[in-house]
C-alpha cells in the first residue's frame, strides 16, 4: 500500500461525465371527482338512498404517455373501471333493491414539474393513493340517484436522462479518458 504525506501531495483536477439512467423526471397527485346518474328499474322511485359501496377498482394498463407529452403541459392519460352499488328504498320505505352500475372513467393528471430535458420516455406508473369514496348521494328531481365519486392517484413518468458526475483524478495522473 503506497502512503502519501498530505503536506506533499498535489491538489485534484475535477473531471465531469455525464451518466445516462432511468430515473423519475416528473411526478404529480391528484384527487378527482367523478358524478354518475344511476337509473332505476322502471317504476320504481326512490325514497331514500339506504348505502352505497363502491367496488371492483381496476386502472388500464394503457397510460397514452405519448399523447399527453405532446401537449403543452405533460401529463399521464389514466383510465379504468368499477363498480357502484346502491341500496335504495321505494314505495316510501315499503320496498328495497340494489341496483349496480358500471362505471368507466378517463382523467388526465398534469406533471407540473417535469424535466423537459429527458432523453427518451420509458414508462409510466400510476398508483391509487385513495381508493374511490362515496362522497354524496341525492336523489334528484327526475327519480334517479347522483353519485359524487371521489378517487386519488399519483402518478410519475420515468425517462432516461443524463446525470454530471463528479470524477477526481490526482494532478499528475497519466491515465486519460
């Protein structure tokens, strides 16, 4: 093993290289609010909204990445599906059903801070960060029943992109790139 004296030795001369990697270029949450008129059997009109229970979540593989980055402001198109059901009374409380409806939606979640200097696009990765809520039934005028749907995502784009990397090399040093 070679010991240098610190008082002896010279200063290092810094180097940069650039290192292309995967990493996260861009990330956003965003919670959405869906609405769904649920349409009753024929005669039947509601009294009461009883419960609701929403079920069968499943997001679509297809994010449509490159259309959203086309536009002026990069986003991740996500889309899927589940289940609504309510249990109502009719017949002013003389009666109950469930009724269930399928529901398919398509939002776009904006990347606000996105790097723009990304070599290429790699992937996309969505994740439910709150699963779809009930947050209001009503009953409205017409004898059917609005759900208000809340649903939370977060979503990141990773890209390749390059990183500076710091590289020392001792003053002096013969070895060249």
């Amino acid at each position: 093993m070679k010991h240098i004296e610190a008082s002896k030795s010279k200063p290092a001369s810094k180097k940069y290289r650039e290192i292309i990697t995967k990493a996260v270029c861009g990330n956003a949450k965003k919670f959405f609010l869906l609405s769904e008129l649920i349409n009753l059997p024929e005669g039947q009109i509601p009294t009461d909204v009883l419960g609701t229970t929403i079920t069968k979540l499943q997001l679509t593989k297809k994010t449509g990445i490159s259309e959203a980055m086309a536009k002026q402001e990069p986003g991740i198109n996500i889309n899927g599906t589940f289940e609504i059901h309510v249990w109502y009374a009719y017949r002013s409380g003389k009666g109950t059903d469930v009724v269930r409806q399928n529901v398919q939606f398509e939002e776009i979640i904006p990347i606000s801070e996105f790097d723009k200097d990304i070599i290429s696009l790699v992937d996309a990765k969505v994740e439910i960060i709150k699963s779809p809520e009930c947050l209001e039934s009503v009953i409205t005028p017409n004898n059917k029943i609005k759900i208000d749907v809340e649903l939370g995502v977060y979503a990141e784009i990773i890209g390749e992109t390059k990183v500076p990397v710091c590289i020392y090399q001792p003053c002096g040093d013969d070895d060249d790139d």
